[in-house]
C-alpha cells in the first residue's frame, strides 16, 4: 500500500517540502511544455531558413510527439516499479540532450533525430504525477494536480510566445533550442534538488519488442501522411509505408497480447467508455495541434485572403487564447457538472470545436474574428479532456484509471502528430505558384477537422439501450 491510499501516516515530507516540491514539479512541466511548444509556430520559419517543403517543416515539428506516443507508458511504468526521481532526470536529460543535437544539427535528418530526443522528455508527466500521489499528503496533492496541470498549459501558451521574442533578437530558428537546453538543464537540477529518491519496488522489465513496433508502425504511418502527396499517393513508397504500417500494427497486437509487461493493456480499451473516451482525445489532439500549428501558420503567410503576414510573435499571441481558455475551461467543467452530465459535455466539447472551425472556415481575414475561434477551440478541447478525466475516474475500475487515463494521454499526442502530417500534405497539395500554401488547403483541413469533430460526438453521442458497463 502506498502513501496514497494510506492517509498520511506514510508521508515523509513536512508540509513545506512538500509545499516546495509542488513548486518544483510545476516549474520542471511549465520548462517542458514550453520547451516542446516553441517550435509550433516556426512552421515558415523553418521552410525557409532550411530550404524545405512545408511538408518537412511540419514533420520537424511533429517529430517529438511520435517519440512522446512511446516513452509516455515506458517511462510510466519505469518510475512505478524503480525510481521517480531518477526517470525524471533521465527525461530532462533528454529534453537537454536532443536540444543540444537539434541546435548542432547539421542537417535535416539529424534535426529529426534530435527532435526525437527531445520528446523522450514527454516521459516526464506520469512521473510528476505519481512523484505527487507518493510524496504529498490529501491537501498537498489536490493543490498540487491543479498547479501542474496549470503549469502545462501556462507553459504550452507561452511557447511559441517565447519563440517569437527570441527570434526577434537571432536571425536563426537554432536559438529556441538553445532556450531549450537551458530550461533542460534548469529542471534538472530543481528535480535534483527538490524530489526524493525512492526505493525501487520490483525491477522493471520493459517491453521492448512492443515499443519498437509501436514506434515503428507510428513513423511509417507519420511519413506516409507526411509525403504522401508528393511521392504519389498510389506510389511504391507509399503503398510500402501504408503496408509496413498495417503489418506493424497486427504484429504490436500480436506482441502485446503475450507480454508480461505491455506497453498497453488492450483489455483496457476495450471497456465502452475508454475507447469512447479514447476517440475524444484522439479528435482533440487533433483540434490542439490543428489549430494550433494551421492558424500560426495561415496568420504569417501572405495570403490575398488575409493579408495579415504577421511574423512568429504576433502568430503566437494570436492562438493564446486557445491555450488561456483551456486553462479556465478545465476547472469549469467541474462547475457545470452540477448541472449536465459529463457525458453530455463529452458531446458538447467536440461539437464547440466543429462550430469553430465551421466559422473560421468563413470567417478569418480579422485578428479579432481568429483570435475569438481560438478560444472557442480551446473551449471545446477543455470540455473534452476534462470531461474525459472525471468519467474515467468515475466508471473505469480503479486499478485501471491511471494507465487509462495515461493512454488518453497518448492517443492525443497521436492525434496531433497525424493533424501535423495532414497538414503538411494538405497545404503541400494547394502550394501556390510561388510555393506559398493558398487559402483553400487551410480551408481543406479545417474542413478535416469538422469532419473529424462531428463523427466523434456522434460516436460518443450514441448510447446503448444498457449503459451499466458504459
């Protein structure tokens, strides 16, 4: 029995330690999520400093979601069994490490492997969470979970704020990762610091035939998306891809089935409200990053539609408000429970974004006009995640909410790779003469996003004639 499910008598921080290591934990994700957001609204920013298709840009991008999607459960499930606090610095180190290889990249595949680096930080959140549940007494840990979670998206809306200042200041997109490797290593060193060692409590054996065709299938899947368009979408490379990517798929099912540490318990998803919730945040990464990566990206381009041609500061303070109201959102859902049902919120978050998007679509030459949808997106993904937290721990057994809601987690993060590599291919097929993305492919995907918001409220919507397993 752990400190969390015993009272406090296992506690062996004093309330200001354990006050400090809140501070410290929040700190440690803001330094993540910042780091991780700054290069979202870089998309014309790298196209042009590297020579490369919007496609590539986009992939760049992307990259540390799809190396996140796998070190999320491994890194989890490491820190349950040994040391948080040592998983915790293995993350930062790597945040730190893949900066460091990003910044000296000389060129674009080595800019991707560093990219991949750096999203082994991802590893971090389950670590932080359970360093809280081990560590912090009742009072402690629920000030502690809001903190964190408002640190995250604090840290996600001041990204690419971030980015935009320093570029103001260095003519070269490399000075993010520099920005990036300093708060690596200042994390570092407050983890260090402020989160005790723990004993290991059974030695972890990972699963490591599962992680790599997981990974495997999620980069085959990713590339195909990515370039499809440009090899040919009935192409042998891309009809090799797709083929690789169903093959890895079964086999990762097949792995995963046998062994005695999986990366996911696919038991698990099959209870009606996992995956159901599963689709909510699949559908929700994609609106995150969706709107998050296309509207920087259409705001900074000279569009005849716009005009707008805002550079990186201006493109990022124009989507902060998706991330503001995400942070109001959240805790507002605890309100209106009081008076909906979860369930029906669960409804209404992706049917908010579908309307955003739907306007945006006819709607979007005025700062004013994007800045609002902005927000309203942010609304509908609050209600979706936080709606998806409470029924989770609600209606999911105990001893499976944690990895339940961890691989909620990481179905957004696949969400929002695939919405990057949708992108790229979608603005890659509507390039104008002067290879500038034109109007109509930002109007395809976030036509893309109507459609994929409308389907999982419908999903989500349809209720069985017996629910008492949903």
């Amino acid at each position: 029995m752990d400190a969390a499910t015993s009272g406090t008598a296992q506690i062996r921080l004093s309330p200001g330690r354990q006050s400090g290591l809140i501070v410290a934990l929040g700190f440690a994700m803001a330094a993540f999520s910042v780091s991780l957001t700054m290069l979202v609204p870089l998309i014309p920013t790298l196209e042009r400093q590297l020579g490369v298709s919007v496609a590539t840009a986009t992939l760049i991008v992307t990259m540390p979601l799809l190396s996140a999607v796998v070190a999320v459960p491994v890194m989890a499930a490491w820190g349950e069994a040994g040391d948080r606090r040592r998983v915790l610095l293995v993350a930062f180190a790597a945040l730190g490490a893949g900066s460091l290889v990003a910044a000296l990249a000389p060129n674009v595949p080595v800019l991707l492997v560093g990219q991949a680096i750096r999203g082994i930080g991802a590893g971090a959140f389950p670590n932080v969470l359970s360093a809280l549940r081990h560590e912090c007494d009742d009072v402690h840990r629920r000030v502690g979970v809001g903190t964190i979670s408002g640190c995250n998206f604090l840290g996600q809306g001041l990204g690419g704020v971030i980015a935009g200042l320093l570029l103001l200041q260095a003519a070269g997109f490399r000075v993010v990762f520099w920005f990036s490797l300093a708060a690596a290593l200042a994390a570092l060193v407050v983890v260090r610091l402020a989160v005790p060692a723990a004993r290991a409590r059974a030695r972890y054996v990972p699963d490591v035939l599962g992680t790599l065709t997981l990974g495997g299938a999620l980069v085959c899947a990713q590339f195909f998306l990515t370039y499809g368009h440009d090899w040919g979408w009935t192409s042998a490379g891309t009809l090799g891809l797709v083929a690789a990517t169903a093959a890895l798929v079964l086999w990762w099912v097949a792995v995963e089935r046998r062994a005695a540490n999986p990366v996911v318990d696919l038991a698990m998803l099959r209870i009606p409200i996992v995956w159901r919730g599963n689709t909510g945040g699949f559908v929700a990464g994609i609106a995150l990053f969706g709107a998050a990566a296309g509207v920087s990206t259409f705001v900074q381009l000279p569009h005849p539609a716009s005009g707008l041609e805002l550079g990186v500061l201006g493109s990022a303070l124009v989507v902060l408000p998706l991330d503001l109201m995400m942070l109001i959102g959240a805790p507002l859902v605890g309100y209106l429970a009081r008076y909906t049902s979860p369930r029906r919120m669960l409804v209404i978050g992706p049917v908010v974004m579908a309307a955003a998007f739907g306007v945006l679509e006819g709607v979007h030459t005025t700062l004013l006009s994007i800045t609002v949808l902005m927000a309203c997106v942010g609304l509908g993904t609050a209600l979706t995640f936080a709606s998806i937290g409470i029924l989770f721990t609600e209606e999911v057994p105990p001893a499976q909410t944690g990895p339940a809601l961890g691989f909620n987690f990481i179905i957004s993060l696949v969400g929002g790779a695939f919405s990057g590599a949708i992108l790229g291919a979608v603005l890659s097929a509507h390039e104008s003469a002067s290879g500038v993305p034109a109007t109509g492919g930002f109007m395809v995907f976030w036509g893309i996003g109507i459609a994929a918001a409308l389907a999982a409220a419908l999903i989500m919507g349809v209720r069985r004639p017996d629910t008492r397993g949903d």
